[in-house]
C-alpha cells in the first residue's frame, strides 16, 4: 500500500517534466558553440522540472558545427522524406536531424513527457517558424515535428 503511493507519487513527479532545449537553459550547444539563455527554462531545470536536451548532438553532430536549413517546407517534409537538411557548405545532415529527433522521442517516451519548449527557428528545434536563406518561414524543426506528431505538446520560446 505504501509502495503504491511512493510509486504515483513517482509518477505524479515526472509527468511534469518538460523536455527543454539545451541552449535555453545556458549550455553551450548551438551551431556556433553558444548558448541562448531564457530564464524561465533556467528556473524550470533548477526546480527540477526540465530535462536538457540537444537534438542535434544527439544525432552525432559536434559543436559548433556548421550552420544547417531545411531544404524545402519544414521539419515535416524531412520526417516523410520530402526534404533534407543541408549545411551551409551542401553536407546531407538529413540522418543527423532524424536521429536527434528520435533520440529525444525517446527521452520524452521513457520519462512521460507530455510538454517541450524549443528554441524558436532552429532547423530541429523551431516550433512556429524555422530559417531559410537568413529569413524567417513559417514552419517547424525535426524535431518539434517529431515529437508534435506523438501527442507532445510543443512550446517555442
Ligand atoms: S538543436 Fe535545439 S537544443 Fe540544440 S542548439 Fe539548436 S536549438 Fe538549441
């Protein structure tokens, strides 16, 4: 009886965990070896309610790394094969994205994750627009794609 409540208890606790982009909560993971600091994820992560995450290291990829875009529509098309994700000197990223985004799939999986705040046009992590040729095109990262097209709710910020 007592297991029961410590196990929702548990369970209670990590529903509320949202993954975040790494880059937000300070770490030092975007293309050109910077972070992009937003307090409220900071605050999420020190009260115990995030987890960090890159998808793009997490697909291989090493930092910094070269500047990449998605090469037509968004994150959508990669995932459906339609697309492909190009650096700025033409190397296929493609595989590199997928795996990211499935490698944080699967972290959000494991732990029930229902909520992810990403950082605002990344080719993985853009939630309402991702960036072609310097502009802003409506639209979502691999990722965000990714994780929208199972049920998680995705926030960018
Ligand atoms: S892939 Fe996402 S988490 Fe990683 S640096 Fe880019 S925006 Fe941040």
């Amino acid at each position: 009886m007592r297991l029961d409540k410590f196990k929702n208890l548990f369970l209670c606790i990590i529903i509320w965990m949202k993954i975040v982009s790494a880059c937000l909560v300070g770490l030092k993971t975007r293309y050109d070896g910077c972070s992009q600091t937003e307090e409220s994820c900071v605050e999420l992560l020190v009260s115990g309610k995030a987890i960090p995450l890159c998808p793009e290291q997490l697909g291989g990829l090493p930092t910094p790394r070269k500047r990449a875009e998605i090469s037509d529509s968004d994150g959508n098309a990669v995932l459906s094969g339609d697309a492909l994700v190009i650096s700025e000197d033409g190397e296929d990223y493609t595989e590199h994205f997928i795996r990211g985004a499935e490698e944080v799939l699967k972290i959000a999986l494991l732990v029930g994750s229902e909520e992810a705040i990403l950082k605002e046009g990344s080719p993985s992590c853009g939630v309402g627009y991702i960036k072609r040729n310097g502009k802003k095109v409506k639209g979502m990262g691999v990722t965000a794609a990714l994780l929208k097209s199972r049920g998680i709710k995705v926030r960018g910020q």
